[in-house]
C-alpha cells in the first residue's frame, strides 16, 4: 500500500514541477521592454525542407538590453529568417542588412505593460489551477487507497504531505509571478 501512497505523491509533484516548468518558458516569452532572446523561442523556419527552430539555423545574441542580433549561419536563410520574424506575433519589425538581423526591442507603453501584466497574471492563475488538479487528483487516489484498506492515520498524513507540496508550488509560482510583474514594470 505504501508504493501506492509514495506513486500518488511522486505524480502529483512531479505534474507540479511540470507546471512551474511551463510557467517559466511561457514567461519567457512575454516580452519586458529588455531584449530577450527567448521570445523568439516559438519562431520556426524552413531549413532544406524541414521546419527547424530558429535558434538551429543562426545564433542569437543580445549585445545590449535594446537589441537582439540573429547572425545566420548561411547567408540564404536571411530572407526565410526575416519573413518568419515578421510572420510571427513577436510584433518588432527586423532589420536585414545582408549580414545579420537586428531587432530593436522597442519600449513598452505603460498601457502595453499593463496587457502584459494582465497575460502573466492570468498564466500565473492557470498554473495555480493545474496545481490545484494535481493535488485534487492526488487526494483522490490516497482517499481511494484508504477504501481499500490503506490505514486511515497513513491516509491523512499522505494528504497533508500532498498539502504541503502543493502549498510549496503554489508560493513558487507566486514569486516568479511578482518576480516577472516586476521586469515588466520596471521602465
């Protein structure tokens, strides 16, 4: 019965470690008025036939908090690298000067910086809430072993060991929460 209660806990943490995972590539993403190379993350190219990232087919550098550099690694994917960019929802127009691909992160409006606080918040919310399924879940499966014999004392300290895992996440998200809310307004 114990592999049991140890299988439900090791889950539902490890379904929580996804989740700050996640939480922290999505933010990335969001873009904070500092040049970040990670906000080309979701951006794909053609390369010979197949759809590569972008960071396969150039090296990406941020020479200064205003700018990001994309160097190709052969001159024709300057063109197929430059469209992608402009077809993507990064929103900055790149610069293409036979060599290399500069983007100049422009910087945020205060109502811009508003929008982004509002998206972090509300991805800060849905990591919570699968959090929340995790520990629901687990609590589940001990409740369900406690029906099949699993004593009821190992049952409630399982629970509130889940408890305390889920408490442990649920303040991790919150600090990278007030961690990025405070990239994004800081000007």
């Amino acid at each position: 019965m114990d592999m049991d209660i140890t299988t439900i806990k090791k889950d539902a943490e490890q379904k929580m470690a996804s989740t700050l995972d996640f939480l922290e590539e999505t933010f990335g993403r969001i873009r904070a008025g500092r040049s970040n190379p990670r906000i080309l993350d979701g951006i794909w190219v053609e390369y010979y036939g197949d759809n590569v990232p972008l960071t396969n087919v150039s090296s990406v550098t941020t020479p200064d908090a205003k700018s990001i550099v994309i160097q190709p690694w052969e001159k024709n994917m300057l063109k197929v690298i430059e469209k992608a960019i402009i077809d993507s929802d990064v929103g900055i127009m790149p610069e293409n000067n036979g060599e290399v691909i500069r983007l100049g992160i422009p910087p945020l409006t205060e109502e811009r910086r508003k929008n982004l606080v509002k998206q972090t918040r509300q991805e800060t919310e849905d990591a919570k809430i699968s959090v929340r399924n995790a520990r629901r879940d687990a609590i589940d499966g001990i409740k369900k072993a406690v029906k099949d014999g699993l004593p009821e004392d190992a049952g409630k300290d399982a629970e509130a060991s889940i408890q305390k895992i889920h408490d442990k996440y649920i303040k991790l998200i919150d600090d990278k929460f007030v961690e990025k809310e405070k990239e994004i307004l800081t000007v």
